[in-house]
C-alpha cells in the first residue's frame, strides 16, 4: 500500500512493500525514476541484510550455508506501517519464518522517512533481537531521472564533496564481486555523466566522515543532493550499455563481497557486528533542488 507525505515543496510517496520510495515531486517534476522494466524495474530498494552481491550467492554461518540474493531481501518483503505523521512514516520489518531459512537472526529493522522543507530524510534503525552476535549490512539505492526536464543525460555532471582522496574499489561486472586487490586511491570530485562512465558497472567508493554528491543538470542547475555520515562507502551507477534515464546515488553502511572471500558473514569485508539487544542507526536526507 502506498502512503504519501507532503508539504509545500515536495510530494513524496513510498509503499509498504520494500519499504520504497515510489515518487518524489517538486514543482510538478517526477525526481524519482519510476521503474521502467525494460531498464531497471525499481526506484529506491532498501539493501537489508547485505549490501551488494554474495560470490556465488551464498555465505556460511555456524557451519552452515544459507543462500541469499543480492542486496538482501528486505526490498521484497511487505513492511508494517506502524508511524504516519504529517511528516513523517516510519515501517517495520521483523525476522520471519521465510527469512530465518536465509539469515539466522531474530532482528527488528525500521525505516523512516521524514519531510523538512525541500528536504527527505530516510533513517535506518536495526536492533538485534538474538541472544548472538549478529551480522549485517544496510544500505540505499535510490534512483534519480536524467533528465529531470531540459536537455540531456550529458547535460549533467556529478559533484563528489569533501574534494579529496578515498578509495575506489573496482567490481568485477559478471559477479559483481569486488576486486580489493585492485584498490587504488584517487581524487574524486567532478565527473560529467557519460554513458562509459558506467562501462564496468558500479562506481563504488570509500565515503569520508561527512559526505556530499551532487547530481546537477548544468543547463538550470535542477538535480538533487544526497548527503549521509558515517556509511563508510558509495555506489554510483546507471546501467551499461543500456541508456538508462537514471543514475543511482547509494549510501552505503556494507558492501559486496571481495572475490576472494571464503564465505565467512562474520569477517565479511565492510560487514557490521552488532552484540545481542544491540542497536544501530544510519541516515541520509536527499535534497531536491
């Protein structure tokens, strides 16, 4: 069921399954892409228990094997509506029956999603709920319209800030596994939206304390500003060589695999530990301009 909130900038809708976004509109202007499957049929998947993909879609835990898509299946899973303001929805998911067969925790997961001027702020929240220590990753994936109303994809250019030097770790497209012994460290800050710039898949980053990217149409300066702290890593994509009208800013608190894991979820690269009745939180506010 979808639920909407508005105030006198924006109208922001998001439905009960996945927890998703489905529409974020501004001066009569769809911002959100709104899921044509011939691309990519999603707008803003919510990435719960895992961010990015598994190697070969599977992890051990306790000495088992537990088996698991990408990005985790809290986008594929009806939440509980259990807070609606004139500002603010928050949803709810808990560990059931069908989860348990793919991730062997008892967890409480919240998502919220909260109106101020031009401005959408989303909060995760996970609690552990088990008597061990549990394993996890959380993260966003928004996706954004390129073009928004005037001129084209090239048109636009992402602004990566603070302007200094982070990691960017390749994705090997086929598996979208991580190369981490191909790390290199780089400047990032401008970069013009081209088709190729997507060429190997994601672009994904090591975030610094406070983050800003940009995704701004050089010809009105019309775009959005996502913004996040401590999520120590960013994806930015769009497909490839399809020409996608979209382009994902994705704040992330974990990350894919390496390819060269053993499979291990508890010393999983980038995974979060988070001790018995322990809890967590993360946000990032999407600004529309």
């Amino acid at each position: 069921m979808n639920y909407t909130l508005k105030n006198d900038q924006l109208s922001v809708t998001v439905d009960t399954f996945g927890a998703e976004m489905h529409s974020i509109q501004h001066d009569d202007i769809e911002y959100l892409w709104q899921a044509d499957p011939k691309f990519w049929g999603r707008h803003a998947p919510v990435l719960f228990p895992i961010v990015g993909k598994l190697k070969n879609g599977q992890y051990h835990y306790n000495e088992q094997t537990y088996q698991m898509g990408g990005h985790g299946f809290a986008r594929d899973n009806d939440f509980e509506l259990i807070k609606k303001s004139d500002n603010e929805l928050v949803f709810e998911l808990r560990d059931n029956e069908d989860s348990l067969n793919h991730y062997p925790f008892h967890f409480n997961f919240r998502v919220s999603y909260k109106l101020v001027d031009n401005k959408i702020r989303v909060r995760y929240e996970v609690k552990n709920e088990d008597e061990k220590f549990m394993s996890f990753g959380v993260g966003a994936h928004p996706a954004f319209n390129v073009p928004l109303k005037n001129g084209t994809f090239e048109d636009y250019q992402l602004t990566v800030s603070p302007d200094e030097k982070r990691t960017f770790i390749p994705l090997d497209p086929p598996s979208g596994t991580l190369k981490l012994d191909e790390r290199v460290e780089t400047q990032v800050n401008t970069l013009p939206l081209t088709r190729e710039l997507f060429d190997k898949d994601a672009l994904v980053y090591t975030s610094s304390d406070e983050m800003k990217v940009s995704l701004i149409n050089k010809l009105d300066e019309r775009g959005v500003t996502v913004t996040w702290k401590d999520m120590p890593y960013f994806g930015l994509w769009s497909p490839y060589p399809n020409e996608a009208p979209f382009v994902c800013i994705e704040p992330w608190s974990g990350i894919a695999d390496d390819e060269n894991t053993d499979g291990d979820i508890t010393t999983k690269f980038g995974i979060n530990q988070l001790a018995p009745e322990g809890s967590f939180s993360c946000e990032y506010t999407i600004e529309i301009n």
